[in-house]
C-alpha cells in the first residue's frame, strides 16, 4: 500500500493527563526522581520514560517529535528551536575537521551562509553545485565527502531535486543524504525516495501561523540518539532546544496541514497559470513549463499537489517593490519572509532571504533583482484575489 503521510498522523492518539483529547504540556524545565539509582540511568540514556531536564527531552516534544516521524515515515524524530537549529546540528554531527560536503547552490540562504562562511572555520569545506544535474553532483564527490545536502524545492528559485537519483548516488558513495522538506510537506516523502535524513523549519507550513519558531530532525534512532548524546551530541550540546509550549501548539496544528496543504498547492497551481497566461514569466513545479514538471510529479503525493510556493520575474528589483507595497495595501498578503502563512507572503529573495549569497552567484544561479517569491494563502476566493493582483500588476506597469 502506498505510504499516506497524513493518515500516520491521524492514527496517533494522545491522552491528556486529565483526560484531555489533546496531550498535557510538561511545564517543568527539570523532573523530579524516587531514588538516585534512576536519575543516574536517565542521565545515561538509560531510563525509558523518564525525563531529566528539558534541555535533553520533554514529553511534549517527543509527542510532536513523533508525529513528525510518522509524518515523514522514519523510526524518530528529535524537534529544535528553529530550523536552523536542526540543520546545523546534523552538519556538525557528521562532519569534522577535514571533511567535505556537496550542497545544491540554490538553498535557504542562513544554510548557504553556515556552509559558506561558518564551517571554513572548523575546516569543513563545501561545494555548491546545480543539484538537478546528476552528473555535476557526482563530479564534485571526494575522498572525504560525507554529506549531499539539498532541498526537495529549493529556496527561491524552487528547483526540484531528484531525490531517488541523489539517494543512488549516497549509496554508491557511502555518504548521508540530507533533504530539507521545509517547501513540500505532505506533497513529498524524502525518506519513501531514498533520503536518510530529512529535516523541516516547522516555523513554515507545518505550523502554519507564522506565531512560532521551530525545527525537526526526522531520521534512524540510530542517529537521534547520536544527536541527543550528553557526551558528543551536537542537538544535546549546542542547545537548540524546543520550548514545551510551543511543541505542543505546533502539534495542535500539525493535524490541520493536510488540509492547509490542499489549499495552499490549489490556490498557488490556480495563480500560476493565470500569470503564465498574461505573459509573465512564472515558475511554478505544477507548470508544464517548469523543467522540472515531470520530476516533481513522479515523486509527489498527488492529492497534495504541487505545493504553495511560486516565483514571478517582473524585470527589477523597483517593480519589485513598488508590486509589493501595493498588493500589500490592497490587503492581498503581506511584504514579508517566511512562508505558510494563511495570509499570501511575498518578497524579493535577493534583497531578503538569500541577501547572505554574493550578487555575482545569485546571478550565476538565475536569482534576478525583479524576482518575486509567493508563499500563496488560503484565500478561499482565489479567482477575485486574481483579480485583484492583475490590476495592481496593471497599475504598476508590470502587465
């Protein structure tokens, strides 16, 4: 049977501790033991079910952990402070001095910056290179590569990866693969194509209410217990620790995704043909002509479509802005980062999300001063909101 991404996280089933249909948050930052004996094994990793102190586990984050798990069909899940505090960690985890990683060139730009301009300093060196060229990816291995790093739809130009074609290639190599998700879930699986470690900024979509910042680490046990080891254990030491309360409000809306998810990729395939048709240069995974169509449909989990993310081109970065200034006056979204909120989000990467990349590689990548990025909402009346953009596109000059 076909692996249903949200049919694990409704069967999950949690009791409050009073009886509550939704899980008791553990409000205690430490927790208290009946004998010594038992507080020395929690501290070993040896006490299932018991806590020690917040910084290495509570009961809310590994009920949300869990789920995410579920989610993206691996044995756990370990939950972070933001999705940088999840990606970082992993880097860390298995990479030391002298190793090298192969990263697509078009990523979050906080992740380019970690890899471009932090890890040289603890002699981890990366290569970026386009991640939809198989050949390339392989070209760039060495003898010491540990890591292929991308993302599924990558941020901002929403190149897909071939997650099966780059899992082939781990394997061959002996090397992880890590897939941020963080722009598709639901609408793909990375671990059911190959991927070993898959991680998400639950901040975006996976929250869905641009009200809390947080991260995951969906992986083996194996390496969930690596990171959480009090000795070595780069999420343990590091600290990139969830708050309880938020795990448990993260949760909460994590049972809504399926359908914010539907609406989102509806909403956003709707858009992108209506801008391919009046002329702009739309890039959309759901679009024949996008040239990676093909791709993203032989890996996707059809009745999630195509997911929320858009980009239009609309010459410069001054009709860039002067479009956004305006839609956000007519109250269609929001000038703002980040994405997956139910409002529409929309911002000139080059100038804010991937700023951290020189101008002269986000030239080399196709990152253009008058891109525009779309987090497309859950605007119920889609066909007006089009309406609505295309006149503010008209009075602007861009159409």
């Amino acid at each position: 049977m076909k692996f249903k991404p949200a049919n694990k996280i409704q069967d999950l089933q949690y009791f409050g501790e009073f009886g509550g249909v939704n899980p008791s948050i553990s409000d205690s930052s430490t927790y208290t033991f009946l004998s010594a004996k038992t507080m020395f094994d929690t501290f070993e990793g040896n006490a299932d079910g018991c806590y020690l102190y917040s910084r290495h586990s509570t009961p809310s984050n590994l009920y949300l952990g869990e789920a995410l798990a579920e989610m993206e069909g691996t044995e756990t899940a370990n939950v972070t402070a933001s999705g940088m505090g999840a990606i970082t960690p992993v880097l860390l985890q298995l990479c030391a001095a002298g190793d090298h990683i192969v990263s697509s060139r078009t990523i979050y730009g906080g992740t380019y910056a970690f890899l471009k301009n932090f890890t040289p300093k603890l002699n981890i060196a990366t290569t970026f290179v386009d991640i939809t060229k198989l050949d390339v990816v392989e070209a760039a291995i060495t003898k010491t590569t540990k890591i292929l790093y991308c993302e599924s739809v990558s941020n901002p130009l929403l190149e897909v990866a071939d997650i099966k074609g780059l899992a082939a290639l781990a394997k061959k190599y002996g090397l992880k693969l890590i897939v941020d998700n963080t722009f598709s879930p639901l609408s793909i699986t990375p671990g059911e194509l190959g991927a070993d470690i898959i991680i998400h900024s639950l901040t975006k979509f996976i929250n869905g209410s641009s009200d809390t910042v947080g991260g995951v680490v969906c992986a083996s046990q194996e390496f969930i217990d690596d990171l959480r080891n009090v000795n070595d254990g780069a999420c343990m030491l590091l600290g990139s620790t969830l708050d309880s309360l938020r795990a448990s409000s993260v949760l909460k809306n994590l049972r809504t995704l399926h359908i914010r998810m539907k609406q989102h990729s509806k909403n956003a395939m709707y858009l992108a043909e209506k801008f391919e048709s009046e002329g702009l240069k739309t890039v959309y995974p759901g679009l024949v002509s996008h040239p990676s169509h093909e791709l993203f449909t032989t890996m996707m989990n059809e009745e999630y479509g195509y997911g929320g993310m858009l980009t239009i081109d609309v010459g410069s970065l001054a009709k860039a802005n002067e479009l956004m200034e305006l839609m956000q006056h007519k109250n269609l979204g929001y000038l703002a980062v980040s994405l997956g909120f139910y409002k529409t989000l929309f911002s000139a990467p080059g100038t804010s999300t991937s700023s951290e990349i020189p101008e002269e590689e986000q030239q080399q990548m196709g990152l253009t001063d008058g891109l525009i990025r779309f987090s497309i909402g859950l605007d119920n009346d889609i066909e007006r909101t089009f309406d609505m953009m295309k006149s503010c596109m008209k009075e602007v000059g861009v159409l």
